[in-house]
C-alpha cells in the first residue's frame, strides 16, 4: 500500500492512551534532543514518527557530567551525559513554543534527586501543550544516599504518586533493568497511577583504557544501549506486559532496535509502540525503512493494523506442564478491536 511523502499507512496507527500515534515508533529521550535538532538532516521528519520523547528535563538547569560522556562499546554505546539541560521554564516558555505539534506526538521527560523536584517539573509541563509525561525514574534519590528511585519500587511508586497528583496527561514511567523484579515494581507503579511503560532503560556499564589503565567515561560508569542489549529488553518488555494486558496498559518497549525486525520482536513481545535511539546515531534516516518493514510484514501475514502483534508471542511449555499467557489470544484480538482517537 503506497502513501505520500509523510503520510503514514493506516495500518501502522495505534491508540496509546488515548493518543493516536500515525506509527508504532517513538524517538526515545537524549537520542533527539528536543525536537528540533534531527530536522536539520535533509530527509529526516518527525512526522515519521508516532511520538518523540523530549531530552530528560529537571527542574533547574543543569551541565551535565564531565568529558568524555559518550563511548562506542561492541554492539552498543555507553553515554553518561548527566541530564544536560536548560531546566522546566527554559522548555515550556522557549523551545516548546517552537514545536510543531502537527507533525507527531511530543512527550516531556521529567527527571528529578527528590520526589518534590518530580512533582514541580511535571505540574509546570502540565500547563503546557505536551501530549504525555514520560517519568525517568533512573535518577538517583539524593535524600536516600544516593539509590535510584528505579531500583526500589517503594521509591518508584512515590515518584509515580507525586507525578499523578500534578497532572492529568497520561503518564508513563520508564523502567529500569537495573532492579530484581521488573514486573513486581510495573505493578506497585501501576497502582500508583502509571498510565503507561517505557521498557528499558538503559543498563549500567563501564569501559577501560587499558593503555591508560583507567575508566573511559568521564562519570567512570553509564549507561548501556544499542543492540548489545536486546535480548535483555525483550525478556523485560514480556514480563512487564504479563503486568499489563490484562489491564489495557500499553508499553513502549526499547533497547537496541535497528530495523523493522527488531521492531516486529518488541511487538510480539508485548509491546504496543516501540522506541528507536542509539540506531539513530549511524542511520537518522531509519524511521521510514522500519516503518515500511512493518508493513510489508502485515502484507504478508494479511493484517490489518499493527496492534494484532502485540503480545501475540506462543511460548513453548515446559515437560509436563501447560503455559497459559496472562492474556488470552482472544482478549487480544478484541483489544485489536478499538476506536482509534480523532485526528490531530
């Protein structure tokens, strides 16, 4: 099926919390600034995309971690850039404005050291013309020596309270690998008032100089991404969505994808959107090839929109034991069943 420049299939349109998004694919935080920064390439366009999430926003502005932050690893890259950034008023009274909000869908990141610091920058990006909220809850709690929200999910659970109580655009929270039970902290942020789920963050790492004999990144340690770590998300975006199907509450799933078949993985797995970053910085022209892929994929299995993946992954069962999905093939199907929200 053949479109215009810009126009996306209809197939690839997708409900997310009441947003259409006109394809699956969500730029991801710090891979495209905020926003306007990739428009510079000849032939990239937001509108190849169904949302973009802005860079990790605090409430003052902030530097930053020393030089180097970014390190090419084997199949990944490592990056500790410290949530640069000109801080919430800087986002919402200048660049905000600026944004073209017929092109895709825009979603603030809000990061934060204590759960006051979360609530301020997401009520502030409440009165503004955002479309979701996406909660980094990677940050580390500066009242709690240091421990990452994410890593605790009676941390997690207060940022995502505080969050809820500043704001009534749908609410995702972002998170990390970097903890025990995944699923058990999807659930208690669910509870909490999480719209939505952005699995994964990135992974903790490190590299070394061994001429030097020291530590590549500036910070010492960052935060791992690219393909290196797909595996890992895929098996976390599928014990996330066995939290979340049966509640309606969708998961952008992410973490080393590069092309469509990567993107059609997360979907199976679980996912009903799916995020596109490091790739981005060898390919910024990769949106309409993944976008293309995917429906050449429905093409050939003759589907009808994107979301009938979604979560339709068969597991093998174990000797002697029966497998039973957290939601049903059926329950799927008649999830495919929906109204998409009004254009934009």
């Amino acid at each position: 099926m053949s479109t215009l420049p810009g126009i996306q299939d209809p197939r690839l349109a997708i409900d997310f919390c009441g947003l259409r998004f006109d394809t699956p694919l969500v730029l991801l935080s710090g891979c495209v600034g905020f926003g306007e920064e990739y428009t510079r390439v000849r032939g990239f366009s937001n509108r190849d995309a169904g949302a973009l999430c802005l860079k990790g926003t605090t409430l003052k502005p902030r530097l930053g971690n020393p030089p180097p932050r970014i390190c090419e690893t084997t199949n990944g890259m490592l990056n500790a850039i410290g949530l640069q950034n000109p801080g919430v008023d800087h986002v919402v009274e200048q660049i905000l404005p600026v944004l073209d909000f017929t092109e895709t869908r825009f979603i603030a990141n809000v990061s934060g050291t204590t759960v006051e610091e979360y609530y301020e920058v997401t009520r502030r990006f409440d009165d503004s013309p955002i479309d979701a909220i996406e909660i980094n809850i990677s940050c580390p709690n500066v009242k709690e020596g240091g421990i990452a929200f994410g890593n605790d999910p009676k941390l997690s659970a207060q940022v995502v309270a505080a969050c809820r109580a500043a704001t009534t655009k749908p609410l995702i929270t972002k998170l990390s690998p970097n903890q025990t039970d995944i699923a058990a902290n999807a659930r208690v942020c669910l509870e909490a008032g999480s719209d939505a789920f952005a699995v994964i963050n990135t992974l903790m790492g490190m590299a070394i100089d061994i001429e030097a004999r020291t530590l590549v990144i500036g910070n010492n340690q960052g935060g791992l991404s690219g393909p290196a770590i797909k595996p890992i998300a895929l098996l976390k975006v599928h014990q996330v969505y066995q939290v979340c199907c049966k509640h309606g509450v969708p998961i952008i799933g992410q973490g080393g994808i590069a092309s469509a078949e990567d993107a059609l993985e997360f979907l199976i797995a679980g996912a009903g959107a799916v995020g596109i970053g490091t790739a981005l910085f060898y390919d910024p022209l990769l949106l309409p090839t993944i976008n293309q892929g995917i429906c050449t994929y429905l093409d050939r299995r003759e589907l009808t929109n994107v979301s009938q993946l979604t979560g339709s992954l068969r597991l093998h069962p174990s000797p002697g034991v029966i497998v039973e999905d957290a939601c049903s093939t059926r329950d799927r199907l008649e999830a495919v069943d929906i109204t998409l929200s009004a254009d934009r």
